[in-house]
C-alpha cells in the first residue's frame, strides 16, 4: 500500500487518560499521596503537568535524585491508590459517540495508551466500548511511552496502515510530540487540564474543548477524512 493511498480509511489513535475517560484528576490525586508515602512530598501543580508522561519519565522528573530510592516506592503506592479510586473513572460526555460515529465510517479505532495492564483493565470496563475498538496498545507494547513515539509507532503498525493515514487524539503535550514523533498529526482536547496556547505551541493540528466538541465539529476536522 502506497502511503499516499486516500482510500485507505483513517486509523484514529486515542489516548484514553484525560482525553477519553476523566482520569487525570485522579492520578495527580494518588500519586501525590504516594509521593508522601515514600517520604518525598511533590507539589500537586508539578504532577499535574507531568502526567500522560511515561512513568519512569516522571518518577526523574519530579523526584530527580531521589528517583531510584524512592521511585518504586511511589509507583506501588500510586497503583493501589489509584484502584482505590476506580469508582470515580467516568468517560467523558461524547467519548462513545465519537467513537461510534468513527467506527461507522469505516476507520480504524485505536487506543494509544502506555497504561500498564491493570489500570488499562479498569478504563476499558468504564469505557465500554466493546468490538468498536480495533486495536488497544499498553504498557507491554513498548520499553518507553510518551512523549518517545514508540506506542504509537506500535499502534499505527497493528492499524494496518501509514502515518500519513493516522490522526491521534490527546490531550496532553506528550500527546502531541509523541504523534510528532511517530509522523501522526495530534489534536488536542483541553479536558486533561492543559492550555489550548500550550497545546498548540506542541504542535497539535487542532484544538478542542473535549471529545464532544471534536464530535460536534468533526466534519471540520482533521479526523473528517473518509473512504475516498
């Protein structure tokens, strides 16, 4: 297949964490407490803005020298604390219609996500989306997740199709340079907590308030291509 083949349908790369389930909250939640655990207290605004980073990734950036001590530490703790909160997981108002409607004409569904297995678990079962997703990558699929773009190298591969026949959807910069990275345009939805401006500084192609948004929209966007 020639990667300039328009009638290949889009694949449409998700992540999930703050862009199709409301999440993030929640992990800044438990991992500020776990970082009080492990007897290194991070101020919540340095979390927030590090979450969607690969694990290890923000474990150096927020505990710096005391990553490799008290690390482990933390992400044992941010895991159960997290599944403690499970029940707060809700998807966002539009996620499912956008996935459905894209479904429907013809592209590929694909969830983008680093999450490790049992956190994914816990998302799909809010998401419930069922046989409409294609394709779903995890923390198993790469040795290091975003802002590096091998999850979504992984995910277009498994899509079947060329970057240039990919459109991610996220709502964090590593979002975006990740897709970036991996040759995908992102668009940007502003319900994991970051900026439209800083969004958009990244790189992101578009930028919406949320899933509903890019669903009222979507005709106008960059996820609008089909079948030609």
């Amino acid at each position: 297949m020639e990667a300039s083949d328009r009638s290949t349908p889009l694949a449409v790369l998700f992540d999930i964490d703050g862009t199709l389930v409301d999440s993030n909250y929640l992990h800044v939640d438990a991992w500020s407490r776990a970082f009080a655990e492990a007897g290194t207290p991070v101020d919540t605004w340095r979390i927030h803005r590090a979450i969607g980073m690969d694990s290890g990734k923000l474990l150096d950036e927020l505990l710096g020298d005391a990553a490799d001590s008290a690390g482990p530490v933390a992400k044992k703790a941010h895991a159960r604390l997290y599944a403690g909160m499970s029940e707060r997981l809700r998807v966002f108002a539009g996620a499912r219609e956008l996935l459905q409607v894209l479904a429907d004409r013809g592209h590929t569904i694909v969830l983008a996500t680093s999450a490790p297995p049992e956190e994914l678990e816990m998302l799909l079962e809010v998401l419930d989306m069922g046989d409409t997703l294609d394709v779903v990558t995890s923390a198993q699929d790469a040795e290091t997740a975003k802002p590096d773009p091998d999850i979504l190298t992984v995910a277009v591969e498994r899509a079947g199709v060329s970057p240039d026949r990919a459109v991610m959807a996220g709502d964090a910069v590593w979002d975006v340079q990740a897709a970036a990275r991996a040759g995908v345009p992102c668009v940007g939805v502003l319900s994991g907590g970051t900026g439209r401006d800083e969004l958009r500084a990244a790189g992101a192609v578009a930028v919406y308030d949320d899933v509903a948004g890019l669903l009222r929209e979507l005709d106008a966007s960059p996820l609008r291509s089909a079948p030609e």
